[in-house]
C-alpha cells in the first residue's frame, strides 16, 4: 500500500511494482527492460505500458515546484527514483512471546517447511546454546534467513524472552545500524548513546536478537554484535552474512547449498527424493503447479537440481515454472540462461524475487579489483587454483598477492566456493554466480580479452603437460593436468570461434592429444582434430609439428571408428610422410604403428608383417627399447594369427615375465594401450588356445584388473572383448562373460569406443544362446554381419564358427552350413590358420548331423591332426571329445579312448573349463562300460 501521511494513495498494482523496484534501487539507473521484466514477468508487453504506469506514479507522487523530482527519465534508456529515500526499521520490530505480535511473526507467517535443513537447524541451535553468537555464512540465496528463523522457532523455549528480528538490509548507511537494532527493541527514544541503549535494552534479558543481512554494513554489525556478546553473554545472537565477521567470539557456520545427486545414474523417483535439493524442487513445482515425479523425469529433475547448484532461491523460483512447460523445456532454457528466474513471489523482498538481484546485491559490496576479478574467473569451467587464476589474471591486477587477497575476498564474500582437489586449495563458482559474472564481463567488453588470456594460459599448461607426459607417472600427471580437461575444451572452442585465434587453436587441439587418449576420448579426439586440420587447411603456413601430431591422432581416431573409414589407409599413410618429412623418430613409430594397427584390424596380416619390420627399424635407430618391446607383442601376435601357436605361447610368456611390474609400464597413449595390460591380454588369449587354461584364466583376470587400475577405457575395453569374455564363454562361466560384457558396454557408453559395439552385440547374442534365448541365433547372425560390414575383420572366423556351431544345436542346418563355409572362406583370405582346426571340428559336426558320417569323421579326424600340428591342445581337445563320440557310436571305444586320454592327460589335473570336464566325463564312462564288460 502506498500512503501520502496516513492517507493511502491509489495506484495501480503494476505502478506499485514500478515503485517498488525504483526504491530498492534508488539512485540506480533502472532499465526500461528491467523494470518491463519485473511488472509484467509472464507477459510481452508494449513500452507505451510502461510509460503510462510511470505518468500514474508522477502523478500520486505530487512535490513542491522547488523540489527535484521524484521519478527521473533517462531518455532511451530509463528511469532513476532521485529523490532521498529512509528506510524505516518498522518492520524489524521485537517479538516475545510475552507480549506477542511483531515482525517476526509476520516472518514466519506463510513460510513453507525447511527442507533438508534438518542437520543445519539443529547445529545453529546448538551452537547458539553453546556458544551464544553465530553468523550463518553462505552464498547468495542459500537460505542463511530461513535457517536463522527456524532456529529461532526452536529457540523459543530457551530464551523465555522473545527473538527480535532486524532487517538490516533496509538501510544503506552503516551508521543506522545501531537506529535500526534500537528500533526493533523499542529503546531508541530519549537515547544519546545508542549502543548504550540497545545494552542496556537487553542487559536483564532473556532473549535471542537476529541480525539478518549484515554483508553491506559488515564492520559496523561486527562491532555491535560483538560488543552486545561481551557485555550481555545471556542473549543469544544470530546474524546471517555473505562473509564472516571475522570477530573473535563469533561462531562461523557455513551453510551449504543442498544436497544434489552427483554421478548416479538408473535413480528412480523415490531415490531420487533422498536428496533435498530435488525434494525440494518437487514439492515447490507440486504445490505451484500439481506436479508429480515420474521415474521417467528423474534424469532432467536432477539436472535441473545440478544446473541451479542446490541454492534454495533458485530452485524456488524455478520449480513453478512447470506451470508453463515441461521438465525438459526448463533444463534447455536454463542450460541457456537464467532469465526465468528473474522474477518470483511479489510477497517476497525483492532482493529474493529475482536471482539477478540477489547477485547484484553481492556484486555491489565488491571493490573494483574484486568485481573485476569475479568476472574474469568466470571463464573457468570448473575447479580453479590461485596459480591458475595467476595465469589468466596476469595483465589485470598490480600483483599476485593484490590477486591471491582478492580470491580469498571473494571466497570469504560466499561468492566463490573453497574445497579441496589433489590435496591443494581450490576454487570453484557455482553456475549461476558463473553466469552471472559472464554476463558482467560481456557487459564490461572484455570477454574477448578474458578468453584470449584464458586460451593462452590452457596453450602453456598443456604444452607443458605434452612435455611431462614423456617421463611423469601417470597418475600424477592425471592428477595435475586431468582436472583441466573441460577447460581446454571450452579454450579449443573459443580459438575456433568467430572472435578466437585459429593459430592457438591448432596448437591447442596438438597439445590436448595426450590427455585424450588418456581419457580414452575417441570420438571427441576424432571431432576436435577433424575441426583443427580443417581449419589448417584454411592457414597460409600451419606449423608442420603440429599438422603431424594432428595428422597421426586423426588417422587413429578413423582406425577406433565404428567402421574402418575408407580416408584411414590415407590418413595413416599421411601421418608416417608428414614424420618422416619432420624427421621425428616417435612419431615415425606412432605413425606406423598406427598403419600396422589398421592392417591387423582389417586382417591383412601379411601386411602388418611388413609395417612391422619399418616399426623395427625406426626403434633400432632411435634405440627406443620400448617400442622395441611394443612391436614385439604384436608380432608375436601377428605370428599366432597365422598359425604359430607353440611359439607364440612360449615368446608371450618370456614377454609377460620381462613386464612383470606395474611400475614398469610404459605410457598409455603413445601406443594407446598399456603394455603390461595388452601382454597379458595376448597371453591369456594364446594360452587358453595352446591349451594352458589355468594361466590364460589367470592372466586374463591380470588383465582386466591391470585394466581397471589404469581407468584408461581403452586399455580395459582391449582385455574384456579381447580375453576375458571370450576365454569365459568357452571355458562356460557365463556369469563373468556377461559380467564382463556389461563392462564392456558402460566403457562404450561413457567413451563412445564405437569400434567395439558389433562385438559387444556378438558376445551378448552368445550369452543369450547359452542362456536357452529362443532369438539368439538371429542376434548372434545379425551381430556376426554387423562386424564384417564393419571391416574389423580380425578374429571374424572364429566369430562366424561360434554362429555356425549356435545354429546347428537349434536345429538350424542351412545357416550353420552357410556361416562355416564364410568363416573358413575368411580363414583362407586372412590367412588366420589359428582357428583352423576349430571351424574343422564344427564343419565336421554339421555333416553328421546332416547325415554325411564320412565327411564328417574325416573332417575331425582332420581338425585332430591339424590342431596337434599346431600344437592347438584346446582345440584339440574339443575336437577328439567329439571324434571320440562317434567312434563310441560305431564300437570303436578302446580306439576312442586311445585317441583321447593322451590329449586329456596334457591338461592340469585341476585344468579348468567346460571342455576338459565333458572330455573326462566321456573317458569315466568309457572306462566304466569296459570295465562292466569284462565283468
């Protein structure tokens, strides 16, 4: 209500809220936009609206000729209220139980129920009880008020009193503090001195005084509360600020914002509501607008939770917006802005209607070097240190201790957040004092300047970090330089961008490379280098370092696709000229070893032989022992696929004995995987072929488990698809087959490794099949031609062989004939002989089913020899389990039994898996009926 004496004025509701926003602001240049924004929140409305509401105001507002005017136009631009303003403290007035009524019973009226500040109430109440004076401290909109009151709510016992609330944001000047505290409590009157007054005001007391808002008049409320504190220690006093006292007999308690979930994914809805910050959106968005929480909106509830940081306000103001649209159509407009919440309950002070004004409120407080650093940290995308703010601060500030002063402000002031990372202090904002201090910058014209510095600070680390990544430990390299990953990201996006520098965006896309294939980020590294050698193209000199690192993590980002690009040949040959052309032995060996990877990944393993021998040659002049080691590993590999079985076992094992300590491993992502991992993943896979189950199982789990202690995807996506769910599917443990699987499908999820998902379709119909699926051989033919298509071809014969033998136990005679003739089609084209004696065994069992009994006995007859040649033992073994069957079949048991026991004998009598166990089973039987007959 507006009132000229005790008259009241009649003005329209809008006009009011013109008013209103003019008077908290008075002084202020108020835009014509703002002010459209805050009367008319819901509504697009014409300026001519505004300019009639403003006559209405000039109007009630009559003056004296001599006088200024109350309300003045700034053309084009909008209004300022010129008159004095006082604010009066009536609204602080006390309240006590014992003779009621007051201001804060008129706080408390309509509140809603503390959510989630269980804990918090109970700590201040404690606190308040132990120690008599408290400030709550948080950033802006936390709920430091609510929290004040609900103590005081629980206070009410303790101090028999009464509570007095005072409003100290209803006056600018610090020296009305004391008018203010003295007005609440009703001692001002005939007071000279008015600390005196408010002391002995409550010297025989029993009372609680609440001191709400003291940020702007901060020294001043210090003073008085400390002094009221010391001289009268019964009362107890409550004061909420955006920083500290810094007084000696306060008690600092650090509201934090609410609890949100973090990384969890799969909550429902009941789950999810653990968490005050969404409880809290629920039941505001339920009571504004008759929402209910679906588990279907769980995922967008909680981001819109994450995106607001957990702050009360902000959460407030946003969950009636469900009103007009839906959980998702807020998360996209808040990704973009934060302009809905602008505007909330007009019943609320305005500095808690709008976000913005409560960050203005904050904003105001700063000096200039404080604000001028607050918008510049907001080019940072996450966790910050002082040396980083050092590093992008240098040209804007006298010092780095004027700089290290400012941030520890800045933290004190709630606007900057404090925590811990890697064991050093560290900094972050929460996202909307971030977006808030962005839009200062821009405002400010020095988001181009900001963004350079940043950029070029991100060029510095991670040309730094290219340089450490040669001989520090992985793990403190992660450590330092991980923690920068979305910084470099948005410092790439900037150079690129239509006011960056595209020279220090190619020199930052070469210098990430490393942290990518660390993070295992293929897609990403694939996309960014994609944009930087595009933009290359467009520059009159690129730097030839550079376009050789991005041409040689290009061509290996076209080899991890999910199909063999037709460009990789090109780009990997590309890379090796442009290595050579700089004369750069390591990338020499990364550019070939990238050519010799595609090779074996299309199964040309003739031609991996021969990019072998350059690798070789280029490790022995640089003397690089190893990459000499590296090469090694894949040429025995090489040499198994073609059908060295024995020497293949006996090199990896001497390899696996060389690399037998987790602390000699070599880099990750010179050669993208780690070698410890990668020898033992050959090693399990070879051994469990040449019939050494017991340590292929062994040296599988070391592979998965050296895997998982590197958190590198791609090393652990290597040993699930390439040793431990296949070894599992054969030896029959489908349950860590599938265990594994399901690993295999998260790394894909999270990493986009698109090259493994036909397999990781494969291994899952496999599953299904031994699980009774009715569809799984449908699936497993499906996936089967979804890995030709895709051009990975190594390992395709055996694939198709498991298809074939799937097909034949469900009856389904054509496709098991077509599948074995593909796979030994392959086999022959490929030249992978390793597998040979296997498809021999499964070709043989499809011509018996058929009813062929001659071609079917000599094709495992056939798969026998070929697999004892080749020193196959587990092959074998499957195959004379069967030729065993059917020699049993047709009487010719002593035969079956003098052909099998000798190859069942090679296993360990603890030898693992589903093939040794059938063997033994056939021989216990045997030996049984014979030993019946002679009976």
């Amino acid at each position: 209500m507006l009132l000229r004496g005790q008259a009241p004025v009649r003005v329209g509701a809008r006009a009011l809220d013109l008013l209103q926003m003019l008077l908290e602001r008075q002084g202020e240049l108020v835009s014509k936009a703002d002010l459209i924004r805050f009367a008319w929140p819901d509504t697009f409305v014409h300026e001519s609206n505004l300019k009639v509401n403003i006559a209405a105001l000039r109007r009630s507002l009559p003056q004296d000729k001599a006088d200024l005017p109350y309300i003045i136009t700034v053309p084009g631009r909008g209004y300022r209220f010129a008159a004095p303003v006082r604010f009066e403290t009536a609204s602080a007035s006390s309240v006590a139980p014992s003779h009621g009524g007051g201001g804060l019973e008129q706080q408390l009226q309509g509140s809603h129920l503390l959510i989630g500040r269980e804990d918090d109430v109970g700590e201040v109440t404690r606190r308040v009880c132990d120690r008599g004076f408290v400030t709550i401290v948080g950033p802006a909109g936390v709920g430091k008020t609510s929290l004040a009151v609900a103590a005081a709510r629980e206070l009410t016992e303790r101090f028999n009193d009464g509570v007095c609330f005072v409003d100290l944001a209803a006056i600018n000047d610090a020296q009305l503090v004391c008018a203010a505290i003295a007005s609440a409590l009703g001692s001002a009157a005939g007071v000279i001195d008015l600390l005196v007054g408010i002391v002995d005001a409550v010297r025989s007391k029993n009372m609680l005084l609440i001191l709400d808002n003291c940020e702007h008049v901060l020294t001043t409320s210090a003073l008085v509360a400390e002094h009221m504190h010391l001289a009268v220690p019964e009362i107890g006093i409550i004061a909420t600020s955006r920083e500290p006292f810094r007084s000696k007999t306060e008690n600092v308690y650090r509201l934090a914002p609410l609890r949100c979930p973090s990384d969890e994914v799969g909550l429902d809805g009941r789950q999810a509501m653990a968490f005050p910050a969404v409880e809290l959106f629920v039941t505001r968005a339920q009571e504004a607008a008759g929402y209910g929480l679906s588990d279907s909106d769980v995922s967008v509830i909680v981001d819109i939770c994450r995106r607001l940081d957990g702050i009360p306000l902000a959460i407030e103001l946003a969950a009636p917006r469900l009103k007009s649209c839906d959980p998702a159509s807020l998360l996209r407009h808040l990704k973009d802005s934060f302009d809905l919440l602008n505007y909330g309950p007009r019943t609320a002070p305005l500095r808690h209607q709008a976000l913005q004004a409560t960050l203005d409120w904050s904003y105001r407080l700063l000096s200039e070097a404080e604000a001028s650093l607050l918008r510049h940290l907001s080019v940072f995308a996450g966790l910050f240190t002082t040396e980083d703010v050092l590093g992008i601060t240098s040209d804007i500030v006298a010092s780095p201790g004027e700089t290290a002063a400012c941030l520890d402000n800045l933290a004190s002031k709630s606007l900057v957040s404090q925590t811990l990372s890697g064991g050093k202090a560290a900094y972050r904002l929460l996202d909307t004092t971030k977006t808030y201090a962005a839009e200062r910058l821009r405002a400010e014209g020095e988001h181009r300047r900001a963004c350079e510095s940043h950029a070029v600070y991100m060029l510095d680390l991670f040309e730094r970090a290219e340089a450490e990544w040669t001989w520090l430990a992985r793990e403190d390299w992660m450590t330092t330089y991980g923690r920068h990953a979305n910084d470099l990201r948005n410092a790439i996006d900037w150079a690129f961008g239509a006011d960056g520098d595209v020279e220090t965006g190619l020199r930052l896309s070469a210098a990430a490379i490393p942290l990518w294939d660390e993070l295992s980020s293929v897609a990403e590294c694939r996309q960014r280098v994609r944009t930087a050698l595009d933009a290359a193209k467009l520059t009159a000199h690129p730097d030839l370092e550079v376009r050789m690192k991005l041409a040689t993590a290009h061509a290996r980002s076209l080899t991890f696709a999910e199909r063999l690009d037709p460009e990789a040949e090109g780009a990997c040959r590309e890379s090796v000229r442009l290595a050579e052309l700089k004369g750069d032995a390591d990338y020499q060996l990364r550019a070939v070893w990238g050519l010799a990877v595609l090779q074996s990944f299309a199964g040309r393993h003739r031609d991996v032989l021969a990019s072998l021998d350059r690798f070789d040659a280029i490790s022995e002049r640089a003397k690089d022992s190893a990459a000499a080691s590296s090469g090694a590993r894949f040429r025995i590999m090489t040499q198994f696929y073609r059908g060295d079985i024995v020497g293949a076992h006996a090199s990896l094992k001497r390899l696996a004995r060389q690399h037998d300590s987790p602390a000699e491993r070599t880099r990750i992502s010179r050669f993208q995987v780690d070698p410890y991992v990668v020898i033992r993943v050959s090693l399990a896979f070879v051994g469990w072929v040449r019939g050494d189950t017991l340590e292929a199982v062994k040296a599988a789990r070391a592979a998965v488990d050296g895997a998982a202690a590197t958190e590198h995807l791609v090393t652990q996506s290597n040993a699930l698809a390439l040793a431990s769910i296949p070894i599992a599917i054969w030896r029959g443990d489908i349950d860590t087959a599938e265990q594994h699987l399901n690993l295999l499908d998260d790394n894909l999820n999270r990493r986009n490794l698109a090259s493994w998902a036909p397999l990781s379709h494969f291994f899952r119909a496999v599953i299904g099949h031994h699980r009774g699926s009715a569809d799984a051989v449908e699936q497993m033919r499906v996936a089967a031609n979804e890995i030709l298509d895709s051009k990975f071809l190594i390992r395709a014969p055996i694939y198709l062989g498991m298809l074939a033998e799937a097909a034949l136990e469900r009856g389904r005679i054509e496709l098991a004939r077509e599948s074995i003739a593909a796979a030994i089609t392959h086999a022959d084209q490929l030249d992978e002989t390793w597998c040979q004696p296997e498809l021999l065994r499964v070709l043989g069992c499809i011509e018996l089913q058929r009813g062929d009994r001659a071609r079917g006995e000599q094709a495992l007859i056939s798969a026998v020899q070929t697999a004892g040649a080749s020193g196959a033992l587990s092959f074998q073994l499957r195959a004379a389990t069967d030729l065993a069957n059917v020699w049993t079949e047709s009487g010719a048991a002593s035969a079956a039994v003098a052909m099998l026991d000798p190859i069942c004998r090679q296993f360990a009598q603890d030898g693992t898996g589903k093939d040794v166990a059938r063997a033994r089973r056939l021989l216990d039987r045997l030996a049984i009926e014979a030993s019946s007959g002679r009976a």
